[in-house]
C-alpha cells in the first residue's frame, strides 16, 4: 500500500506544481490559473447538486463537512456556504499550499495534506463526506480502504456523497471506413525546451458517413517526429467527445511533453481508439507542426548565483490514470457494515468511455475498523 501511495502523492504533487487548476477540471480555460471565478463557480453548482441529493431524502446536513480529494478548494469553498466547519484534504501538498493561499473562509475551512491510508479524523466526528473525481484516480485497493475510512469517521446518521466508475462497457471498434477524422491546429507551441510540458489545441471533425458513439475509448493523441522518423510514439491524450455526428466538430487539448534532446521536430496528432488502431494506419490524415526543442537557457555570464546544476525536468503528465470499481462491490461493501445505500444514480463525471455511478450512503450504527477489526 505504501508504494501505490507513493505513486498517487508523486503524481498529484507534479499536477499541482505545474498546473493546479487544470488538473482538477481538465477543461482548456482553466490551465495557467485562467477563469478561476469560473472554476469556483463550478463547485458551487457542483455542491448544490450533491445536497439536493439528501434533500430528495428529505435528510439533514449537519454541522461538520470533509472534502477528500480537495485539490484548490474548489468544492471546500462552496461547503463552506452550507457548513460550519469544513476540511479539505488531499495528497498534495502543492494543491493544499495553494488552496490555503486562497481561502476565503479561513474561520471556517481548513486544509489538511494527508498521505496516508487513513484519514486524520476521529471515529464519528463528521456529518459529511463528499468526494468527486477523485476515487477515479485512485487503484481499487486503496480505494475501498478510503470508503471504510469514509464511513468510520462519520458519525450514524450522516452521509457519503462520492463519485467512482464502475467499468467500461465493452469496446465495438469503429469500423475503419467510418475512421475517418479532419485535424485542426488550434493553438501549439513553436518553442520548447527539453522536457518541458506545454499543450496543444486540436479541432477534430467527423469526416465519415457514420457517427462516432459514446464509450469507444476515441482519443486524440499525439507523437514526436524527427525528420519524419518516431522518435516518441506515445505522448499526450484527451478523449474525443463523443456521440459525434457525420459533419460534427469537437476540441481536445492534448498536454504534452517535449523530447529530452534539443532539435527540430514534427508535433504529430492522430485519432486513435484504444487497443484498435491508429486512424493514420487506416488512412485518415494526422496534423503536424514544426517545434524547435532547445536547451535550457544558459545563465548568463558572470552570474554567480546561477544553481549548480539544472533541475530535473517534471515528470510526463499527458494523462491521469482512471480506475474503476464495479457498483455491485461497492453496494455491498457498505450493506455488509450496516450502512444503507440511498442511491447509486448513473452520472457523466468519469466521461463518456466509462459507466460511472453516484452514491449516496447513510451510516450505520455497525461500521469496520479497518485498523483494529469490528
């Protein structure tokens, strides 16, 4: 557990070092801290739509609120209009430091960063735990570990709210006469140096006779090229949205990494449906642009206070593993604790590849210690 620990808080801290904003919603606005009213307003809608959840069930807040997987405090921020008392936690320190530096409700939100197993909270001392994509990236071990800690710190009575993806639903390959796609340059860069993460923005237009349906793993992706030779077949991704009709249009921000050593290279993009094919192989026409990868910048002459040595470049972050576990476990797991499960309603959170579900779990009396038993 430890070492799948180590995985999560590595990654995460990368995510929020470089990019916090967008790592939490992976939309093109929000990357470099761009449309933060914006962002925050989405976690009031968000938090609004988990609450009316227990209004439906005609079941009280209560007093004490936990956002696991907090990030900036996007959905802490908005317990906090509903809330006493909120806590945010999550794997990153870099995204605590920054929702800190943020918070408009220091009198009533706090941040934890906790990288461990358990959750820093005494048995029954909370009325509320939500958590929202953030399981999906998360292994099933340690993830069924979090929900029964979940349940143990919150008191009979209160609720879990959480999202998590159960599978996804078997692939149909497209058929290669319908993968057929026009790639669009958006926006790109034209200079990187080495080992730098920059993005590209990508139009992706039907160009087939057939639509392109939910849940087929589509992606638009991208290769490094050098004097038209594969230097790195696989860089970055983003999902192509889809239903997408014959005619039909769509974006994908696509983050990516550049080569390790300096030269002109070819920024290729293709379309590609996982564990089937390329679309270039099948004939569809990928994009190119022309980036100059270069050194780092020299300190200039004479500059004493220059560091020794040139820092590690940051580690490859075009996608962020997802992970499911199937409804009928998870159901069970917390009717085996006493706990019941209010409901468990289809929801789009986990994107259109994956069946995802949302859960509304009432405590029980009779919970697992998942340190020391019954």
């Amino acid at each position: 557990m430890s070492k799948e620990l180590d995985r999560v808080r590595d990654a995460w801290e990368t995510l929020g070092t470089s990019d916090p904003y967008w790592a939490v919603l992976t939309e093109h606005e929000f990357h470099d801290g761009q449309a933060k009213t914006r962002f925050f307003d989405s976690g009031r809608a968000e938090i609004r739509s988990l609450l009316d959840i227990l209004d439906k069930f005609r079941r009280p807040y209560g007093d004490t609120a936990v956002d696991f997987g907090c990030g900036v405090g996007r959905l802490s921020f908005a317990l906090a209009e509903h809330f006493e008392n909120v806590t945010g936690v999550d794997v990153a320190r870099s995204m605590i430091e920054e929702a800190r530096a943020s918070n408009p409700f220091p009198d009533r939100v706090r941040f934890v960063h906790n990288d461990a197993a358990t959750l820093p909270f005494d048995d029954d001392s909370v009325d509320l735990v939500i958590s929202v994509i953030t399981l999906q990236h998360i292994r099933p071990a340690l993830t069924l570990r979090y929900l029964l800690e979940m349940a143990r710190i919150v008191r009979p009575g209160g609720h879990l709210l959480f999202q998590i993806p159960s599978h996804i639903p078997a692939v149909r390959p497209i058929p290669p006469w319908h993968s057929k796609a026009e790639l669009r340059v958006l926006e790109a860069p034209s200079s990187l140096e080495v080992g730098e993460n920059s993005y590209i923005r990508v139009g992706v237009t039907n160009l087939s006779d057939g639509e392109w349906p939910r849940g087929q793993l589509l992606n638009a992706g991208n290769h490094w090229r050098r004097n038209g030779l594969m230097v790195i077949q696989d860089d970055g991704r983003d999902s192509v949205r889809c239903p997408l009709r014959p005619g039909e249009q769509t974006e994908a921000l696509i983050r990516v990494k550049a080569p390790t050593e300096p030269g002109s290279y070819e920024l290729e993009v293709d379309v590609v449906q996982e564990s089937v094919a390329w679309w270039a192989d099948r004939g569809s026409q990928p994009v190119q642009v022309p980036v100059e990868v270069r050194s780092p910048a020299a300190a200039p002459a004479g500059d004493d206070s220059a560091p020794e040595a040139a820092p590690a470049a940051p580690a490859t972050i075009g996608a962020m593993e997802m992970h499911g576990v199937r409804k009928d476990l998870v159901c069970s797991l917390f009717e085996q604790i006493g706990c019941t499960v209010l409901e468990a309603a289809p929801d789009e959170r986990a994107g259109s590849d994956w069946a995802s579900y949302l859960y509304a779990i009432e405590v029980g009396e009779y919970r697992v210690d998942v340190n020391h038993g019954v």
